[in-house]
C-alpha cells in the first residue's frame, strides 16, 4: 500500500500547442490505502484563473483506476497561441465549467456543462478533404523525404474531427457559447476563404463507447463576415443577422445557412437598357445601392453557395419610384437564369456596374470611363498635395482633396469635380481643436458661384476631459445636394463620447476604475511574462556535476 501525501510547492507546465502556463502553488495529494484525494485541489492558468478539483481517484494496486471528481472552473483560459503554435486551431479560450467524472480508466464517464466566453477569440482551420493534393494539375512537387513531418495541418485525416482515438469514453456535454465570443472559420486557407461570426448557441456534444464524436443543437449569428476571395477579387460581405449553422451529428457534417451582404452602388441603366427609352435614359444612370447577396446552404466543409442581387424596400433612394419597379422587375427576370445573375453579381463586385448585353458598348457613351480616369487622377493628386503639406506648417495640419463625380439627379448627366481643403489647428494644450475647410466646385453648374467659399466649413472641438474621451462640438457644413437643390447650409451643435469598451456597461466607467482596470491587465501581463521567462530560465539552466571527494595523502 502507499499512503502519504504529496505537497507541490511551486509547479509550472507550459503546454506547447496550447501556449499556455500552467501553474500548481502549495497545493496537496492525499495518498490513502484506497487511492489519491483530492480537496480542493487547484490548478491555475497563466492569469491566475483556478480549474478546482474535488473528489478521488480510487485504486488498490495502482494498476486499475475508478474516478470520482468533480471539476470547476470560472474564467479559465484554456487556449493562449498564435498560428505558429498550432496550424489547426489558435487565439484565446475561456470557459466555465461543471463536470463530474465517474466510471473507471478503461470506460471513464464525463457529464456536465462547459460555457464559453466573452473574452474568447479563436480561429479554427477546417481540414481539407486531402490537403498534400494541390488543386492544379500539371504542377511538380519536390518533396524532401528526409525532413520530418512536423505540420499537424497535414498529419490529420479528413474525419479526425468526427472519431476520437480513445475509445471507451461516454461523454455528454451541453456546450453554450456567449454572443460576444468572437470565432473565425478558415474555409479555404489556400484561397483565403474565411468566416468571421459572433452569436449564441446552445449545444449538447459527446463521444460514445466506440470513439465516435457527436454533435446536435443551434448556433445564431449575432454579426460577423465572409472573406470571399475568387483569385484576385477579394470583397467582405457582412453576415446577416439570424443566419445559422446547425449540428444533427457529425461535427464536420453541420448544416449551415448564412446570408451575407456586399453593397454596391451602381447605375442600372446597363441592366434595364433594352426597355428604357432615349428619353429617360439618364434617370436610370445614377447610382443606387444595390444588395449582393452570397448565400451559404448545405455542408460546412462543402457548402451550395448562390448570389442573389436585391433592392432592399426599407432604403431611400433618391430617384424616381418607376427606376426602382422597372430595376426590381429585370432582377426578377435575371433569377431564372442563374448563368446570367452570376455575370451580374461578379462585374459589381469587380467594377461596380453592370454588364450589358454589348459588353463593348458603355452606358454614358465615353462619360463611364473619363469620369473614371479622373477619379484616379483626382487620387493621385490629392495624395501628393498631402505629402507636400506634411509638416508645411508647424503646429497646423492641412488637408487636401479632390472629388470626380457624375451626377443625374436633374435628369441630364453633369460632370462635376469638387477641390477640398481643411486646415486645423489645435490650443490650450490640444484641448481646443479649430478646422476651417471648404469644398470648392473647380468643375460643374456650381463652379461659378461658390468659387470663393474659403471657410464654408468650420468646426470647434473642445476636450471636457484631458484624455480627449468626452468632447463638444459646434460646426457649421455647407453640404452640396444636387443641381436642383445646390448648397445646404446646416448648423449644429453636438456631445462626442470616445471610448474602446468590450461591455457596454464599461462605456459609464469612471476613470478612476478605467485606470484600475489597466492597472490590472498591467499586472496580469507582468505575471504572465515572468512565469513565462521563469519556466525558460529552468529549461536552459546547466545542471550542476556530481561532486567528487578529495584523493587524501598518506
């Protein structure tokens, strides 16, 4: 028999894939004639969060075990690693837990209940069905066969996410996920598809007797976005909120059904061209927002993913309510003929505008593609005003910039190019902000009349606080709306609160606890960063040789 005790002092362990610091301070096993006690026997994460354990682990010849813990958690991190730590999974995991393990070393059981939250913000790579098989044919792989195989990308099979390679294991698990817990999915990491989503969800999850991983239950989208990449077009679509991934069993199986949105503005005359008369052919060439939308059903790993194109009923506009019937009627007609909807959704997302049945044939006769050599033009010179204002004057920042634009909200095309300026200047210890700017028409109906507005803009900053967190403003914005209306004048006065808060509540935050709480994440990092530096020290420390006893004379 052994009994006894076993006291631990000060021991740490960092897990490699997981970066994590774990820590074990005057903390005791009981080693009794009927096995190993634990009383509140705690474990501690590298920000000093305690995982507790209660109960036994019972034994007579310490050959055969049977378990009777129960195990605690608040806040506890699990995962702290980058991408170079582990290619499959990687970020910050923190959880609550209540679990009771029972049963023996050869059918162990696990129930109880594992929440994640807030503060998580994890990546996860989804495996490929064969990830060594490049997606092109014709292409010559070396390969080193002495170099060994250190990836776990690669070293993981298809379905090592639905088996597990322990077997004997019964485990039920009900897992809930805050909706502030930030995950990111890579779909493609070739390509660089990949999901970014929060939301809540309610899931039970297990491992029967023989291995095999289950998972049912909901997860809803709160927010999030799909990095859509097709070769060199790359565009963020916007997750539509109440989208869903659902799991009726295997974990890889899940079921998605996720909408997002892309928004572009463009003209719709190149979509409706064939039924619009000469007469009204320039109120269909202003720009209006149009919705894409890339739909996700189906399999995660292999999702059924279609583009739709809508104008949504809730939007203004701004032009006339025949555009809008006759734009929504040729969209109607384009979902018949998915061919034809996909060439739609891919020249907005690549051009923003459509394509025309004459590819060759432009919407403004030229005007198209003038207005979009200015507008490149207009960048690159206001790029280089800046560069030369930099530092021009001390004390004073001068901004520049110009503006090609079409307009047709008078029913006829009018070019227009808009030179801005703004000079700012900041007092009493940068308490106090002064902007004075003007948008200056150089080409347009308005150039004429405004071309002496020097100071047609002005704004008044004043920080309330010496951090620059709550501000007054007073301004005053002369705002062009259109041929038919020119110039607006508004006149305002408002209150800015600047803040980075992960709860709503931190927003009311007095400064005193706002400087406690840096205070705080300060010490936490300093702890983190010497028990990383104290386990490094006691890896690479020389180890001291055996002394040898002196030779005596006789």
């Amino acid at each position: 028999s052994v009994t006894g005790a076993l006291n631990f002092k000060q021991v740490g362990l960092n897990v490699a894939m997981l970066n994590n610091y774990f820590n074990i301070e005057n903390e005791k096993l009981e080693l009794t004639e009927q096995g190993v006690r634990f009383n509140r026997f705690q474990v501690k994460d590298s920000a000093g969060n305690p995982l507790t354990l209660n109960g036994s682990i019972t034994t007579k010849d310490y050959t055969a075990f049977g378990f009777d813990l129960d195990i605690r958690a608040n806040d506890f991190r699990a995962l702290n690693s980058t991408k170079k730590d582990n290619k499959l999974f990687y970020g910050q995991l923190y959880f609550n837990t209540n679990l009771k393990v029972t049963g023996t070393d050869q059918a162990p059981k696990v129930d109880g209940r594992i929440a994640v939250n807030d503060k998580t913000k994890m990546t996860i790579v989804l495996p490929q069905p064969d990830p060594g098989v490049v997606n092109r044919e014709g292409i010559i792989e070396f390969v080193d066969f002495d170099a060994p195989v250190d990836d776990s990308l690669f070293m993981l099979a298809y379905d090592s996410l639905n088996t597990s390679t322990y077997t004997g294991m019964d485990v039920s698990l009900n897992i809930q996920v805050d909706k502030a817990a930030d995950f990111s999915l890579v779909i493609d990491e070739a390509n660089g598809d990949m999901l970014n989503i929060k939301g809540e969800a309610d899931l039970n999850a297990g491992i029967d007797p023989s291995g095999k991983i289950n998972m049912t239950g909901l997860y809803e989208v709160e927010e999030g976005s799909y990095q859509l990449s097709l070769n060199v077009l790359k565009r963020k679509f916007d997750i539509q909120k109440g989208s869903t991934i659902t799991w009726e069993g295997e974990p890889t199986a899940a079921k998605v059904n996720i909408t997002a949105i892309y928004t572009s503005k463009a003209a719709p005359f190149d979509l409706v061209k064939g039924t619009v008369t000469e007469q009204d052919r320039n109120l269909y060439l202003q720009r209006i927002p149009f919705d894409v939308l890339l739909k996700m059903e189906g399999e995660l790993l292999k999702p059924d993913i279609s583009f739709d194109i809508t104008l949504p009923e809730n939007r203004s506009y701004g032009v006339q309510g025949d555009v809008i019937t006759l734009t929504r009627t040729q969209l109607e007609t384009l979902r018949q003929q998915p061919g034809e909807m996909n060439k739609q959704v891919f020249s907005l997302l690549l051009m923003n505008r459509f394509v025309p049945e004459n590819p060759f044939s432009l919407a403004s006769g030229g005007g198209g593609s003038n207005n979009l050599i200015k507008q490149s033009v207009s960048a690159l010179m206001a790029d280089q005003l800046n560069r030369l204002a930099e530092g021009l004057i001390d004390g004073v920042d001068i901004n520049f910039g110009i503006e090609s634009s079409d307009d047709y909200t008078s029913g006829t095309r009018e070019d227009r190019t808009d030179f801005n300026v703004g000079v700012s200047k900041r007092l009493l210890d940068d308490r106090l902000t002064v902007t004075v700017g003007s948008d200056i028409t150089l080409d347009g109906p308005q150039a004429s009349n405004n071309s002496s507005m020097i100071g047609g803009n002005v704004a008044v900053d004043y920080a309330l606080s010496a951090d620059g967190r709550y501000k007054l403003r007073a301004y005053v914005n002369n705002d062009y709306q259109g041929v038919i209306d020119g110039y607006v004048t508004e006149t305002g006065v408002g209150f800015i609160i600047t803040v980075d808060y992960n709860k709503f509540k931190q927003i009311f935050q007095s400064k005193k606890k706002r400087d406690e709480e840096r205070e705080r994440r300060r010490q936490q990092r300093l702890r983190e960063q010497q028990s990383q530096e104290g386990e490094q020290r006691k890896e690479t420390a020389p180890t001291s040789p055996a002394r040898k006893p002196e030779s005596g004379s006789e």
